[in-house]
C-alpha cells in the first residue's frame, strides 16, 4: 500500500503510483484513499470542457501558466473519451509537457478507464480526491465535451468552464446546446477567428432564453429540506443558483489561446466564481451533492457486488438464458430478482 | 397503457407514444415492453458512429435511401448527446425530413434521457426493442461518437459503423482511436477532400497494430464456458471476432454521402457482416451478451431502488452529513451500507 502521508508531505511519485492504482481499479488505492479522506476539501475544483477543435488544451495551458505566475499550484486531470476501448491516455499531454514540465508546482495527468460503465466518473472522483489531498491549490479537471462525461465533471467541480469556438458544424453546435446548463463561466477561445463575435452573442442570446428551472438551493433551505434527496429518478446536475441577491450571471469571455490573450480576464472569472460560491453557501451545497451523488453511486455498485457473490452466476445464466428465449423480458426478470433476494 | 397489438400491426402513432414514454422513463411503458419482447429478435441493428464533422447524418440519410430502394424498411434512432442537460432531440431530424418524410417505411426519432446516469443506455435499449417488434428491419442506431454512449451501442447493436473524414483535428483523432475496436466496417466519407487516400491508409494501419485479444468466443466455447460471467469487473465489449476461418475483418470504404457516392458498397458490406453474423454463430452470442448486460444493468438499478424504498431517505442523508464531515469516505461508507443491509 502506498502511504497516505508521503502523498501529504508531497512526494510526486507517490501520488503517481497511486493515481495508476485509481485508475487501474486497484483494491488497494482504497484504503489510501480512506486515510488521505479527511484531508480533501481544500482545492477548488475546475472542470473544463468544450468539443473537439474549440483550442481547450492550450486554453489549460495558458490557464496553468497564469495561475503559476500568481503562485497557485494547479494538478490538471485530463479525461480520456477514448479510455473506454483503449485504456490508452492521449489528450494533450504531448504539447502540454513542453511548456509545464519541470515546474513543481503543476501536476499533469491523464485519466482513462478501463471500460465499465461508470469506472471513470469513480475513477475521477478518486484521482480528485488524491490530487486535493496532494494540496493543489487549483484541480482543473478536462473533458472533450460530449455526455455523461461532462454530467460526472458537473457534479465533482465546483466551478464549470465551458469552452467554445466560431465556425465549428452542426454536430458541434449540437453538443453545445447541452453544455449550456452546466456552465459557470463561458470562453469563446480563437477570438481571432471570423465569427466569434457571433458565437458570443449567439451564447449570450442562449443563456438568456435558458430560463432556469425555479426549484434552488434557498428555496428548499427555506422550506425545511435543504438535505439532498435520495431516489431513483434523475435529479437536478447541481444547485441552482441561489435567489438571495447574490445570484451568478455566468460571464462569457474571448480568448485566443495559442497568444495568450485573453487569459488573465478567465483566471479572474474564475476567482470571481469560487468567492460567489463562498459568499452564497452554494460551496457547501455543491460540495454535499457531490458526495452524496458519489455515494449512491458507491452504494449501488457495492449491493450489485454483493448480490453478485451471494447468489453466482449458474442462477443468473440461467436468467439470461430464458430473456433469450424470449420468455421473460429483462425488466421483468431484473425486478424479479431483486425481489426475491 | 398503449395496446401492444396496435404496435405489432403497424401502429406508428402508437408507435411513437411508447418511445415518448420511453424515453420520459414512464413506468406504463414497461407492460407494454414486456408484451412486445417476445416479437423482437428479427431486425439488423446497426450502429452508426462517428465524431463530429464526419458527415454522419448525411451517410444515414443516404444509407436509409438505399436500403429503401432494395425495399427493407428502416428505422433510424439518433441518440442526442445533449440529452443529459436539455432533454432536447436535436441531431439531424431536420435535414433528414425533408428527404425521407412521407415514406411509411421509414421511421425517424430522436432519443434524449433525463439525466440520470444509465438512463439513456435502458432508454435507448427500450427503443430498439419495440422498433424492432413494429417490424422493422434495419435499425439505424446513430450517436456522435464520444464516450459511454459508443460503449453502449457496441452492445446493444449486431454491426458497427464507424465514420472517419479527412482533415479533423487532433481531439477528433484521439476519439476516433477509441472507435477502432468496436467497429465492424468503417467508412471514409467526404472522400472528395484531400487526405482522404491517407485518413484511409492510416486507418487500415491502425487496425493492422490493433491486435485483437487473444480471447474469442470460439475459444470460450472450447473450454466450455461460452456464456457470459458475471462478476463486477471490465468486460470486453463484444465478442472477439472467431477463429473458425470465419474471421471478420472490418473493410474500409471511402463515401461523399452529400453525392450518394459509395453508398450502395456500404449498404453491401453491412449485408455482408450480417450475413457473417449467422454463417459465424456469433450474432447468438452477440445477442446474449448484449440482453446479459442489459439484464445486469437493470439489476443493478432494481436492487439500488429496493434498498431506497427500505432504507428511506432519513438514514442515507445522515450517512451524506458524515462523509460531509470527513468523518468517513464515501467507499467504505458505502461498503459498510451494503453489507449492513
């Protein structure tokens, strides 16, 4: 097991070792990550995403650049869409190593998974966890933007940049409209491009017709169960915002990335962003979502194992065998069996 | 409820109700499902994916015109990467209708889920089952190709469509390294543009590196255990293509969908792969393989709602303040949920 308190006292292979244990699903990260717990908390929790061609890695780039030069220490988590199949770690760090490596203040990983569904959202949300217990200052956490990926970063950051460029196709655009909801702050990157005046004005025209839904933090605060709710129908991605004056009118800011423009301004919004989370209480609120969106995670693979040891797999071939011959439908024969049980 | 039977005779209003309801996660779909499961098992389910900027909906536009020609009917379920946010179903119905509108043997539509994690995956797996038993006999699965949502098309579909273009950038490349190992033919499309020749070249390389993994459904059946385990860990996504001198290789073709070039070699080279489906056995095994893991997500979720109704909201929320406190972490509280239960 790797010691929790050399991940503490800072030691960087330390932490490698364990982020590969997190992300290979290794047993043993567990209890590491049980002792390392009590010291999370600290970090603010940047989750960054945007599709395919908007520029997002040298925007972290910079973006890591600028918060060194103000003496924050930044780990970066990038999260590998291609991890399902190939277990492999692509994104960006070839580029990214060139300009951040050998600075001891920035920690760089890439995050994949090794195929179940639901491995990489616990995967992140471990690597997160070591990562804040490392002591980074600033976690900016990196998807290519395109479902439940970005639903996962939603609800572990506490501030969520969406990134965009003009002149992208309709796929694209597609994408987009479901970021829209998920969104702190908005950067426009390759500002430098014809359009992207119009893609801000578009975004600006988009967040004002995305009225947002009435039910928020304060009005459940003020009626008694301000306590997340457990059940099994989809709940809201994060809090709305609060209604106590002290509101977020999400910014949307233009970039161009690769000549550092632009940058300074976003690394502000952000600051803006956690203060406005302080100021609000919505931190604590985010924060309780979080855990106890991870924990009914948790809690649902831990009974599917545990049913799954005590009953064996000759009962549920069986099962699967009679779904194929069509005499039972896979609804029906799931509710039977966890009823039974 | 809506009658089953208005569905097996050809019903698309009913049709259409039941995927609404379907895709609103509404309980009255269920019994429906359930009567209509033992009719399904006859259609070709085909997975189309591709990044954005690949042309997708014009090649599905155009594979539908083709397969209309030879008189199949088809069904085409676009499944909305927005979907976690906005609940919209925005992808390619617009272009699409204005061709294929009018023509009862097409049925168009749009998947979104409601957010809830998983929640799209059993939608969508609702929705091919009751195309399916309304009869028809290709089912065009489209997704924008980033993520969980391929994983979950790789499962549920019997052949797998990946779209490449020429000239994507380098995030458009890292997801398309994901794609390789699902997909049972690609396709070049935007073949007019340069780089075309060497998108092609460079595909058939990388499949070429991609040695398969050793494990095959063949050798499975040899050593006696060719039925799906169950356990908690990875599984492969589909059954490795056999060693029975039936071996499937994935053939590459080159399209410019917004001429219709191309379109009938790969409407030929789907026929071919399901043909190689029977001929090899495995489309039996695809299929289990795809209802086992449906069954188990299923499970899954049945026993996680049983344990909500049981335990009640008071006891979790308690255990949410605790982890809040860092009095414990999320996975041995979990853990200790489960086996307490």
């Amino acid at each position: 097991m790797i010691n929790p308190s050399s991940i503490l006292s800072g030691d960087r292979r330390a932490l490698a070792r364990l982020l590969t244990q997190i992300e290979n699903g290794a047993p043993e990260a567990e209890s590491a990550l049980a002792a390392l717990f009590p010291h999370t908390g600290r970090a603010h929790l940047i989750g960054l995403t945007g599709a395919p061609g908007t520029g997002k890695s040298s925007l972290v780039n910079e973006l890591t650049k600028t918060l060194r030069s103000q003496n924050h220490t930044v780990a970066i988590l990038a999260i590998d869409p291609s991890s399902p199949f190939t277990g492999g770690a692509i994104l960006g760090d070839r580029i990214r190593m060139r300009d951040l490596a050998g600075d001891p203040g920035v920690f760089i990983r890439s995050m994949a998974s090794r195929g179940s569904s639901g491995g990489l959202a616990r995967a992140t949300a471990d690597a997160i966890k070591a990562l804040d217990a490392a002591g980074f200052e600033k976690i900016l956490i990196e998807t290519v933007g395109a479902g439940q990926a970005e639903v996962d970063i939603a609800r572990a950051a506490h501030t969520v940049l969406v990134i965009e460029a003009p002149g992208l196709g309709d796929d694209v655009q597609a994408i987009k409209a479901g970021l829209l909801e998920i969104a702190d702050v908005f950067v426009v990157n390759k500002a430098d491009l014809p359009g992207a005046e119009n893609a801000a004005r578009a975004l600006r025209a988009s967040l004002d017709l995305a009225h947002p839904v009435a039910r928020t933090w304060a009005d459940d605060k003020m009626r008694g169960h301000h306590q997340p709710t457990f059940n099994s129908t989809p709940e809201p991605v994060k809090s709305e915002k609060d209604l106590t004056g002290l509101r977020w009118n999400p910014p949307i800011l233009q970039t161009v990335a690769l000549e550092g423009q632009g940058i300074t301004e976003v690394v502000e919004a952000l600051e803006q962003h956690r203060h406005h989370l302080h100021a609000s209480g919505e931190l604590k609120q985010r924060e309780r979502e979080g855990l106890a969106y991870e924990l009914k995670t948790r809690l649902r693979e831990a009974l599917f194992a545990e049913m799954l040891t005590r009953l064996g797999n000759g009962k549920l071939n069986a099962v699967v065998e009679r779904v194929l011959a069509r005499e039972v439908d896979p609804a029906s024969a799931a509710r039977q069996l966890a009823k039974d049980w």
